[in-house]
C-alpha cells in the first residue's frame, strides 16, 4: 500500500492513494480407499444304492406203475418230471458328486483434488483540492 501526494506543478491532483496487492491460495485434498474381499464354497455328495435278489424254484413230478399178473406177466411203467431253477442278482449303483469355487477380488482408490486461486487487484483514488471530486479508476 502506498500513500503519496503529486506534487507536480502542472498537476491539480493534490492527494493521491493508490494500493496494489495480491492472493495466493492453494487447497489440496486427498481420498483413498481400500479392500479386499473373498469367499469360499464348496459342496459334495455321495449316492450309493445296493439291490439284491435271489430265487429258487424246485419242481418234481413222478408217476410209477408196476404189475405182476398171476401167470407170471410183468408190466412196469414210469414218468418222472424233474423242473429247478436257481437265479440271484445283485446291483450297486455308485455315484458322486462336487462343486468347488473361489473369489478373490481387491480393490483401491485415490481420489485427488488440487485447486489454485492466484488474484490481484489494483486500486486507485484522486483528490482533486478546489472542486471536491473523487475520482476511482
């Protein structure tokens, strides 16, 4: 800031007041942020199943004749029938099954904010002795 009289001779300013300055300002901001995150799944199952079967059929039939005659004839008759059967069966189903996974993720962040503000200004007042005027520029 500066005060200061003209003291020019050809001049008529007879007070003069003139001020100069500036600003200088600066902000500056900072964000971070962070994480990670993970999971884990797993899932199995086992199915077994055991069948069994067993089967057995016997089967016998006859038929036997015989015949003595008193002169001494003989006669002799036979049918026989003889039917087995025998079955057995066994199943085993086995089975399995599983699913497994993972995940796994991470993160960051920065966010920054820089910001300037540079101003100046400049001002200026006259007095003018016999006329009362205030001029500004």
């Amino acid at each position: 800031m500066s005060d200061y009289e003209t003291g020019d001779p050809g001049s008529d300013i007879d007070y003069g007041h003139v001020e100069t300055g500036e600003q200088h300002d600066a902000l500056d901001q900072l964000h971070q942020a962070s994480g990670s995150e993970a999971d884990y799944n797993n899932q199995f199952a086992v199915y077994e199943q055991d069948h069994s079967a067993a089967e057995n059929t016997s089967f016998d039939q006859g038929h036997a004749v015989e015949y003595d005659n008193p002169a001494g004839a003989h006669y002799e008759e036979q049918d026989y029938t003889s039917y087995d059967h025998s079955a057995a069966e066994t199943d085993h189903v086995f089975a399995a099954e599983g699913s497994e996974s993972s995940h796994q993720a991470e993160f960051s962040e920065l966010d920054a904010l820089r910001e300037r503000l540079d101003s100046s200004f400049a001002s200026g007042t006259e007095y003018h002795g016999g006329e009362a005027e205030i001029a500004a520029k």
